[in-house]
C-alpha cells in the first residue's frame, strides 16, 4: 500500500499513531517559512503555527521543515498579506480581520459580529460555500487559506467602569480586533484602536486606552490584563468562533510535489484540533483563577445586546450596498447560519441547558 493510500484509509490520526510518516526520500529537501501575527508567548496563537510546523517535519521524515518566525521578526504583525502578495513568504499565520482595511469582506474568515461558533465556521468553510468565498477574495492577494485553529467564544473584553446600558460606550477608548465589529463599536461611540496585544498592557495602565478585547481567559490572562482593569465581560457577540488561518502562498504550493501539498493540509489539520482542543482545555481553568484574584465577571445585558445588533446589521447593510462580493459572502453566511440555528435550537443548545442545569 502506497503512503497517499495509507493516508486516505487511516487519516492523520492513524497515520501519526502508527508512526509512520509519509515521506518521500528522493525528493529534495524543503524549506519554508511561516510568519505569525502573535507573540512567542502565547502558545495558543504562536504555538499553533509551532504544532503545524513539528507535523510538516514529522510527515516528510524531515525532508520538509518550516520555520516559524513571530510577529515582528520577519515583519511587522500584521503585514503578513502583503508579504504573501510580493511573494516574500511562503505561508503565514494571522487572522483575516487584521487586513479588512484591504476589503472589509476579509473580516468574514476569522468573525463577524453575531457570526458563526467554531464548529458552524468549520463546517461552512469545508461543506458549505464558505472556503471557495473567501479564497476568491484571498486569491487576489496570491494565497489560500486553511483553517488553523478556533479561538471558540470569546468575552467580552476588559473595562474600567461597568458598562449598564448602550450609551457607556460612547468615547470608550478601546483595543479591539477590525473590520465589522470595529466599525460596529464605532457606531455605539466606541473610539476604536487597533494594536497587537503585546502593546496593549502599557496603553491599559497608562490610561491610553478604557478598555480591550482579545481572545478569552487564558490568553487575557497571560497579558496581565486583570492586574490594571477589573471588569470583565462576557457574552462576546463579536466573536461567537472566531478562526485564525494558514495563509499559503499560491505559486510556492503549486511548486510542492502531491506529497508535500498533502502533507501541508495534513499539518493544518492536526494543528487545528490541537489548538481548539488546547482552548477548551485552558479557558475554565484560568478563568477562575481570574475570578479568585479579584475579576468582576459580569455579563452584557439584553440592552446593550440589541443596541449592538441594531449597529452591526446597520454596517452589514451599509458594505453590503457597496460592494457585491461582501453582499454575496453575507447572505451566503446568514442563510448557513440559519439553519445551523434551527438545527442548534433542538440539539446542543437544549442538552448544554439541561446539562447547565444539573449538579454534576
């Protein structure tokens, strides 16, 4: 049995299991390298790219390797696309929305307000249309994408004061991720500032910045963010799942032989469910370790939720009048969505109350 049959019938998970990597030992040596948006320090995000990396050797019997470089090293973090677009790098890692500047339909890769959960963003971007949308967009920049890990839901984000009703966000001076949701705070007042989450830290406690989002728990954690900001909110409409990719440079793929390009989807994979397993994993732990510290955990309330929605369908509306291909990535999103609800509504929604519910 040939190694791509092998493969096939086992799956990845087999194959790594068995300890048999598929490498071809007559081709010539590859190397690559992979340019991440995030720190060294947050294993999550950087390491995701670290655990692609590791697979790619171990595939290819170390015949294939990636380096991996954090943000700042090769380029700043986000100036991945571009360097993609001039061929300067083979792949990345980054999250869509950190380039809607280029086109505001990028922000559909990663998360949109009152978007997709994890496993509804996996399962449009694979089985639904999703995938072939947003390569078309990404296309013009010279690369493709592969899903590379799912943060989940994530909160709220971190504020100085409670915020009890819309109008609080007005003047907020706050670190959040671009493109919809950024234009969305904005119309709830929000000023909105765009910076990596390295820089966030200082801006926090010099007062620069009211407030700042990120990821969840564990990652809000490892920044330290609890030590100069006490509330913490959650019920994260922003972001219900929100996906970071493998960008792939088009012309340095085509150049891979058929093993080598099946061994960079393999690699992604393993490291998505490494990294969104990873998350559910760390996310409760460190999030009572935030509330024993002192945290203010607190919830958005149903005001604030409808003042949000009212915003974001209003910047829906407003992209979608100008551009087609927003619009048909939009109502492509909703009308999966839709069902997924329907679907969520009988399944894992009534077994998560049921289960929330009882004392296990």
């Amino acid at each position: 049995m040939d190694r791509r049959s092998l493969i096939k019938r086992a799956g990845i998970a087999g194959v790594l299991a068995a300890g048999v990597a598929p490498a071809v030992h007559a081709q010539a040596a590859v190397r690559w390298r992979l340019a991440t948006s995030f720190p060294k320090s947050l294993e999550t995000l950087h390491g995701c790219a670290v655990k692609f990396s590791e697979t790619v050797k171990q595939l290819s019997g170390g015949k294939f390797e990636v380096s991996v470089h954090a943000a700042g090293e090769l380029m700043p973090a986000f100036g991945i696309v571009d360097a993609l677009a001039d061929d300067s790098i083979e792949m990345g890692e980054s999250a869509s929305y950190y380039y809607a500047g280029k086109d505001p339909t990028f922000s559909f890769g990663t998360a949109v307000p009152f978007g997709f959960t994890a496993q509804q963003m996996l399962a449009w971007k694979l089985y639904g249309n999703g995938g072939k949308l947003m390569d078309e967009l990404y296309g013009r920049y010279n690369f493709f994408g592969l899903p590379a890990l799912n943060t989940g839901t994530q909160m709220g984000g971190w504020y100085r004061k409670e915020m009890n009703k819309p109008g609080d966000f007005k003047g907020l001076k706050m670190r959040l991720g671009g493109g919809v949701f950024g234009e969305s705070m904005a119309k709830l007042g929000v000023v909105a500032q765009s910076m990596p989450g390295g820089e966030v830290y200082q801006a926090l406690e010099k007062g620069t910045l009211d407030a700042a989002e990120f990821v969840g728990p564990y990652d809000d954690e490892k920044m330290g963010w609890n030590k100069v900001v006490k509330y913490y909110y959650y019920g994260g409409w922003f972001e219900g799942g929100a996906e970071l990719e493998f960008y792939i440079n088009k012309k340095a793929f085509a150049k891979l032989s058929p093993e080598n390009q099946a061994i960079v989807r393999a690699a992604a994979a393993v490291a998505y469910n490494d990294g969104t397993s990873k998350y559910l994993h760390l996310n409760p732990i460190s999030l009572k370790r935030l509330v024993a510290s002192g945290t203010q955990l607190k919830r958005f309330n149903k005001e604030i939720i409808q003042a949000a929605f009212k915003a974001t369908q209003e910047v829906y509306a407003e992209h979608s009048a100008k551009s087609p291909f927003f619009k048909k990535v939009f109502e492509d999103m909703r009308a999966f969505q839709r069902d997924q609800i329907l679907w969520n509504r009988i399944s894992e929604l009534v077994y998560t109350q049921d289960m929330a519910s009882l004392k296990i």
